[in-house]
C-alpha cells in the first residue's frame, strides 16, 4: 500500500504562473518584514495550500534554479513541487494594441537531465535580436534588462530549439508543455478587440494549454474555435496563474480568489492529478474533467455516502492488515484472475449490506468459511464508520449499490429476454420519479397500476361486454339455422290439418252444421283468449326479472359508494359533501312496476272470467260454452268423440301454427335486425377495446413526461422510453389451429394461407393501435369467413362460439412499457449492448441515488469498441456526483474513462496454501523509471497493456 498519492488523483491547487525574487523583467519583491527576501518567499509558499508552483522566468530558467536551492534549504521535508517555467515573448501581435503574444514553456523537472535540457534549449533558442553582422543572439546570451525586454523569438525557433534538446522524433509532452498566453500578453480568445485570426490560429495550434481565466475555458474546449470553419480545434485546457512579480501580488492571489468592486479578478486553478509532470499531462487528455479554474474543486458527492477507506483485520492471514484508501471518483481494481479483485468489492458490499447472498460462486460463498471473523470497516467521508465481522447477518442497510457479475451476467444473457433487466430499468426510473408523482406508490408496478386501473376496468367490462354480444349473436344465429325446421314443421301442420278437417264428420243435419261451426268459432276464440293470457303471464315474469335486476343493481351501488366513500377519503373530500355521490336509487322504481302489475293481473282476471257467471267471451264463459255446444252436439256418443278428438286437433294445430309464424316473422324481423346490429355492436366494442388501450397509453405517456424528459436529454439521451403494441399473433393463431379440421379447406385454404392474410391484414391493424384500422381490417379478413358455414371446417367439437370467441380475442394484443436504446428495443440488443445500457442506467440515469456504485466486471459482457464512445462521458459525469469501485481488466474502461484511482490486486500463497492478497494503489499517471509504478503494473495486466494508453494519450 506504498507511495506517495495512494488515494490517486485528487484535486490539488496549483500556480503555474508566479515569478521569484529577482525576475529578469518587473521585478518588485521587496521584504516588508525586515527578513530576506527568500525568506518571506519560500514562507509563502510553504504556507500556501498550492501544492505545485510554475517558477517563470524571461527568456531564462535562473528563477526556478534559485528557488529550488533555496526552498529546499529552508523546507527540505516540504512535498511542493517547483517546475521550470520559461517566458518567451514572441514577435506576433495579434491585436491592433501590438501586444506581442507571450509564450511559456514548462519543463519536465523529474528528468534526469532537466537542468542540462533547458540550458541546451536556451543555447539553441534564437531570438530576433543580432549583433555584429546580423548574428542572431540565443537566448542564454541574453543578459542586460534591456536586451531581455527586447528580446522576442518565433514559434519555429521554440520548436527547433526543443528538437535540438529532446531529438526530433521525441514526443514533446514527455518534457515540456507549452502553455500561451489568452488575454494579457496573449492572444485574446475572448475580447471585444477584434484579433487577427490568422496568426492566432496558428499559436492556437502550436500550444498545448494556456494561460487565461475561467472565461476562456469554453471557448478553448470548442472545437470550431478556428477562423477556418471547416477546420476542427483540439478541446485544450485552460490554467490561470497568478503572475505574481511582488509578495503582495503572492500574499493577494496564491492560491485565493481575488475579488475587487464585485469583479473576480483572479481565481485558482484545481487539477486533479498527481504532483507530478505526468499528473500535469493528464489536463491534456481530459481537459474537462482533469483542470478546474474556480473558488473550488467541482466536487458534488454527497460526503456521507463517499467511502474514504476501507480497513481490515483479523484476516487470517489472507489479506494484509490495514487501511486502503479509496478516491471518491472513480476508483478501478485490476488484477489477474484470481487476485482478489472481487474480493475486496464483496467485502465492502457485504460491510454496507449490499451483498447478493443467493450468487454461488462468488469469493464469500467459497471463502466464507475460512475467513469468519474477518473484520471490514469501512471509513466514511462524514458520518459514523460502518463495522462488521464476516459471518455475522447483513445489515438492511445497502449503504452502496452493488452490481456484482453474476448479476449483470443474468441481466445481460442471450436467452435473457430481457424482463429482469426492464424490471431494473424501471426501480431505477420508480426512484427518479418525483416523489409527489408516485402517488405513495411503493413500486413502479403500483404506481402504473394506480395510473390506469380505472381504465383497466373499463376494459374488461369491454372484454366481457364482447363475449356477451358473441354468445348472443351465436344464440340468433342458433335460432335462424332452426327456420327451415320451423318452416317444415308449418307444412306438415296444415297437411295435417287439410287431412283431418276431411275427416270431419259431415253434420247429420243443419241444426248440427250450424252446432259445429258454433263451436270450431267457440274454441278458436278459446285459443286466441289463452295466448293473450299467457302473453300477460309473460310480461309479469318479465316485471319479476325487473324487480331483480334493479335489487342486483342497488347491490351494486352500495357496493359503488362504500368503495367511493374510501376514495373520496383518500382524496380528502369533506364527508359533508359524499352524499353528492350516494346513490339516488330508491323504492321508486316499484311504483312503475307495481302500476303495470296490477294492471296486468286486473287483465288476466278479466280475461279469465269470474268462477261464477263469467263474462262473455272470458276464458271461463267460453270453456262453459264448449262444454254445453259439445253436449248437445250429437246424441252418437262415437261421433262425438271423433269430433271432439278432431275439433280439438285443429284448435292445437292452429295454435302451434299461429306460434310458428310468430316465431318464423321474429327470426326473418326482428332477429335479423339484432343479428346484425350484433356484428355492428360486437366491431364496435372490439374497436373499443383497442380506444382504451390507447387511453392508456396516453395516461402512461403522461405518467413518464418526466423520465422521457430525462432519458431524452442529457447524459442519456441514446436511451428511450417506449409504449408499444405487440400482438403474439403466433400463440393467437396456434390456438385457432385447433378448432379447425386440418384435413378440411377453411375460408383461406389452408391454415398456413390463414396465417399469412392474418400477418398480412391483422397484425399490421393491431399494432397500428387505430380502432378504425383495425376495424376495417377485420372486416376485411372476416369476409371469406361469411360464404363459407362453419361446420364445413370446424372440428366436430368446435362450436361458432368457440370459433368467434377466438376470432374475437383480445389477450394477445398488449401494451409493452421497454426501453429503446438508439431506437432498437432493449429485447433485441446483443448481450454486450445490455450490458452499456445496464451501465449506461446506472451512471447516466440514475441521478437520484448518490451511493457508491460497485460494479463487478461489467466487461464480461460489453462490446469492447463500443466501451470508448459509448461509456466515457457517463462515467466522466457519474463519478462527479458519485464514487464508482470498478473491477475490470479492460484498458477502455480503466483508462479511457480515465479513473482517478487504480487499485491493483496481487495474490500469492501462504505456507498452507490458502491465498494471501495484498492490494497496492495510485494514479493512471503514476510512473516510476524503474517500472514500478501503477501505471507500468497496469500495462502488464490490462488488456491492450501500453497500446491502451497509447491511444488515450493520442485522442
């Protein structure tokens, strides 16, 4: 756990700019304290929280030699560093002001040969000042105030000059920096005096950073910053540096921010690097997430749920024993498998009660045993440390979000259809939700639940509103395949009564004749009279049916406004005002029914006639009178008989005649009319249905105009939240299969021709959503259905219900809630790609929860070329505001999203076998020349090695 920054990159201040006692140009340093000049100077400094100064000198590295000698005699255990910062004014005036532009080269002081480098720079610098016959003069020539307030040089002489001390084909950056002047002395980025853009291009061009205030920063990071506009900028960083030529210039800015009549005048610059040159060149590759000009550091983590440290004890000899510091970035564990990567993230999951115990596999399942008592505290930022013992239960606590590999491997599985991974999604957009939206929810299912679930019920009263129309239109239909029955059974009745009325005995004499007609006219009137009886009888049933209806009814709306009353409860309505919504249903309706049944009964009597003396033309009255006709009618009592028997026939036939063609006329009227108003009715509701799943939709996307504001912009602005149809049409028409004789042709031929116009009319219609569309459609594919009869392809224990009922389904056509990611439906990414938008959900949209975010080797999965584009911003901007623990072995994650910390994991073997892990830590840009170092360590385990940063320094 050695070296000097174990925590890795943090924000340090730093002054790039300032100038020391004896500056060849505007020197002012004069003691005010009675002590030397050196002493009041390296007093400042030491006492500054800058921890990295520019020492600058003109044409000259003398003040940054003298410096060095004499800071270190005074502060020898002193951890400020000193770089050599030459000043070179060069003859370019950009300005109508001819300010000419100053140049500042910054050396690389942990060179072996730093001092001898610049001196052959400055032998080799040639200025624009000559002697004699036009010799130029070199700048370690100069030496008079005079000829070094004179002196200016070019770009072209810098870069040869530089080629001469580190050889042509070397790489600049590993020695120097060259940082320009913005506004003073500069080449005025942001100015109201219009620049020449030309020359200041090419400065812009030749420079690696410059020196300005937080007011260029913008402006150096556009890529369009160029007079040319069809030349692309490199985004460079910005530093501001105090350019202090006094103490009171030191005393006033170092390190401060500088305010006068309400203006900033001047602000510090952060760096978030090493105290090193390779710390420096880290602003050169991330120039807006490494360099920060302001009052402080851009930090926004919550300090309670930032994990300093973590310690751990009593290891049984697997760990070592003691403190691990951890950076509140993004802090990246490497190793070889099986170094104990995972290991430590496991053991500060399971100390903050994140740990998943049902993964097998993992280093607690299988090293559990060995290491009970183990103790792992881990160390907050602010707040009560957290300290448990492995072996003892798990806090409830989940004081960080742990994603460990098995989880994101399940989540991100090729046969992983991808429910698991939209369930987590939405906890994720549940908890984004603002909370006086959840509507006290306490899931994302509730809360959606709760958005629609009157329009649910709404659809399945639809649903079943449907299955009744079906089952009625079948019971008509029932009834008109019964007519040519009907029709038959008519013929057969008046043969049957052509037959019989010539076997009527022919009356002996008129008296009879005239006796037969009295008494054929009698029983007709008999027949006609108990029809309209039993049409009476009918109509009070019907009254009963009413009266329990309207009892069913009033159940219901008790019901209603018991469930009403605790709604209205809920939504705080007075309950003075919840009578407004008590039923207004009361015993009034009996008066209506009462009326109608005594008249009804009052008709029946009537028509019934009184046991004694009944009326004439009364049931009773006629009965009676048949009775006397029929005695009187013959003395032959077998005659009679045979009348009777024949008289009475004839009466039944008529009768069940009259019936027939009442029922005849009903099926070809009235039931024809309902039949079709059916098949209007039963479309109707079923475009209804498809109505309301597009009320939901609007209700849903109505819920989510928050979070598809947030998934829309912003960090995650691939990511989209989708409201989509499906129709399952393959379980829809695998379950029509089976109502259809296959060895039979059905309206479309076969059943896989059916399929095919199904895909080809239906599916389109369903996921259309538009209820005429769909509509229209099904007319359309129903068509065939209606020249052909069912049961010429039904199977025999198939009915038309059944056939309609399925025809008519609507399970299978849903509404899907998913995430879209670059417009591709999350089921249908490649395991890689869910795994970027797992990554993607937690860092770019997962805004909310500010604990630490633990993530096990999500590499396993992601697609490797995607990981650069795709990732970096969101780890840049997630580890702002959170601390992320990463293990990976991947160098496009590690490096390229350039993590503030690495911590490199060993494990070796005790005497017993039993592994011993140890964990050493640092920066990216920590390097030491004999290879020791945490980036040189990590070469050698990433994959890609010294490639990967290669390119991270070649972006």
């Amino acid at each position: 756990m050695t070296g000097k920054w174990p925590r890795g990159s943090e924000w340090r201040k730093w002054d790039l700019h300032i100038h020391s006692p004896r500056t060849k140009l505007a020197d002012a340093f004069k003691s005010e304290a009675g002590e030397s000049i050196w002493d009041e100077y390296c007093r400042i400094l030491e006492k500054s929280d800058v921890q990295a100064f520019g020492i600058t000198d003109y044409f000259s590295a003398d003040g940054y030699i003298a410096t060095v000698k004499e800071f270190t005699a005074r502060y020898p255990k002193s951890s400020k560093v000193f770089f050599p910062n030459v000043e070179l004014r060069t003859c370019y005036n950009v300005n109508k002001a001819r300010e000419e532009v100053n140049v500042h080269v910054i050396f690389n002081p942990f060179e072996r040969d730093c001092d001898k480098n610049i001196a052959k720079f400055l032998q080799t610098l040639r200025t624009n000042r000559t002697v004699g016959d036009e010799k130029p003069v070199m700048a370690a020539d100069l030496s008079t105030g005079e000829e070094f307030e004179g002196a200016t040089t070019t770009r072209e002489f810098i870069r040869d000059a530089l080629a001469t001390a580190y050889g042509k084909q070397s790489n600049l950056t590993d020695h120097v920096l060259i940082v320009t002047a913005a506004n003073n002395d500069g080449i005025r980025a942001v100015s109201g005096v219009k620049r020449k853009e030309g020359i200041s291009d090419e400065l812009d061009k030749a420079s690696h950073a410059f020196f300005g205030n937080a007011g260029n920063v913008d402006y150096y990071l556009k890529p369009d910053r160029y007079g040319d506009s069809n030349e692309r900028a490199e985004a460079k960083p910005t530093l501001s540096g105090s350019d202090a030529h006094s103490l009171a210039d030191l005393d006033a800015k170092l390190g401060k921010t500088l305010v006068e009549k309400g203006i900033v005048i001047f602000e510090p610059t952060w760096i978030k690097a090493d105290v090193t040159f390779d710390g420096l060149r880290q602003i050169l590759y991330e120039p807006r997430g490494r360099v920060h000009i302001g009052n402080s550091p851009p930090l926004y983590h919550d300090e309670a749920r930032v994990i300093n440290a973590v310690r751990l004890s009593n290891t049984k000899g697997w760990f070592d024993e003691g403190e691990i510091p951890l950076n509140q970035g993004l802090v990246s564990i490497i190793g070889q498998k099986g170094s104990g990567k995972s290991a430590l993230a496991e053991l500060m999951a399971y100390a903050a009660g994140s740990w998943n115990t049902t993964e097998p596999g993992s280093f607690l399942r299988r090293a559990g045993d060995h290491i009970k008592g183990l103790r792992v505290e881990l160390v907050w930022k602010e707040g009560p440390q957290t300290v448990h013992r492995i072996g003892d239960p798990q806090s409830d606590e989940k004081r960080v979000r742990y994603l460990s590999q098995k989880f994101v491997e399940r989540l991100c599985a090729d046969d992983h259809i991808g429910t698991e991974l939209i369930r987590e999604i939405e906890a994720v957009i549940f908890e984004h939700t603002d909370p006086t939206d959840m509507l006290n929810a306490s899931s994302f299912d509730e809360l959606r639940a709760s958005k629609t679930e009157s329009i649910r019920a709404d659809r399945n009263d639809l649903r079943e509103e449907m299955t009744r129309l079906i089952r009625e239109e079948c019971a008509l239909a029932d009834n008109k395949k019964k007519l040519p029955d009907k029709r038959a059974r008519v013929r057969t009745l008046t043969e049957e009564e052509a037959g019989l009325v010539k076997q009527m005995p022919q009356p002996a004499n008129d008296e009879e004749k005239k006796l037969q007609e009295e008494l054929r006219g009698k029983r007709a009137l008999l027949a006609a009279a108990q029809r309209v009886v039993g049409g009476y009888k009918q109509q009070l049933q019907k009254l009963e049916d009413i009266r329990a209806r309207v009892t069913g009814f009033r159940a219901q709306m008790a019901r209603f406004y018991t469930e009403a009353v605790a709604l209205l409860k809920e939504a705080g309505v007075p309950d003075a005002e919840h009578g407004a919504f008590e039923p207004a249903f009361d015993k009034s309706t009996e008066g209506p029914l009462l009326k109608r049944e005594t008249a009804l009964k009052k008709e029946v009597a009537e028509k019934e006639g009184a046991a004694e003396n009944p009326a004439a033309g009364t049931i009773r009255a006629l009965e009676k009178d048949i009775k006397a006709l029929t005695e009187r009618e013959t003395t032959d009592k077998a005659r009679q008989a045979k009348i009777k028997t024949i008289q009475d026939r004839l009466t039944a036939i008529a009768t069940e005649v009259k019936k027939l063609n009442d029922e005849i006329a009903h099926i070809e009227g009235p039931e024809k009319e309902r039949r079709d108003k059916c098949r209007e009715e039963r479309l109707s509701v079923y475009g209804a249905y498809f109505e309301n799943l597009k009320r939901e939709q609007v209700a849903l996307e109505e819920l989510y105009k928050p979070i598809k504001k947030k998934l829309g912009s912003g960090d995650a602005n691939e990511l989209e939240f989708s409201i989509r149809r499906t129709a399952g049409i393959a379980k829809w028409l695998e379950r029509g299969s089976k109502l259809f004789d296959q060895r039979k042709t059905n309206p479309y031929g076969t059943m896989d021709q059916l399929a095919g116009k199904a895909n080809d009319i239906l599916l389109p219609a369903w996921l259309s959503g538009d209820a005429e569309t769909i509509k229209a459609a099904f007319k359309n594919f129903l068509e065939p259905f209606r020249d052909m009869p069912p049961r010429t392809y039904l199977r025999s224990d198939a009915t038309v219900q059944d056939l309609f009922e399925w025809v008519f389904e609507v399970d299978h056509v849903q509404l899907n809630y998913g995430i879209k990611y670059n417009g591709t439906e999350i089921e249908k990414l490649s395991p890689g790609t869910k795994g970027i938008v797992l990554l993607i959900l937690y860092l770019g949209m997962d805004t909310a929860d500010t604990r630490p975010l633990i993530v096990d080797q999500p590499d396993e999965n992601l697609d490797n070329e995607s990981i650069y584009d795709m990732l970096r911003t969101y780890f840049e901007n997630a580890k702002s505001r959170r601390q992320i623990i990463l293990i990976s072995h991947n160098p496009n994650l590690v490096v390229n999203a350039d993590s503030e910390q690495l911590i490199i994991a060993s494990c070796g073997r005790q005497t017993n076998e039993l592994p011993y892990i140890t964990y050493r830590m640092g920066s990216l840009e920590n390097s030491q020349q004999d290879g020791t170092g945490i980036r040189q360590r990590a070469c050698r385990i990433l994959e890609g090695g010294e490639i990967a940063f290669q390119r991270r320094e070649g972006r």
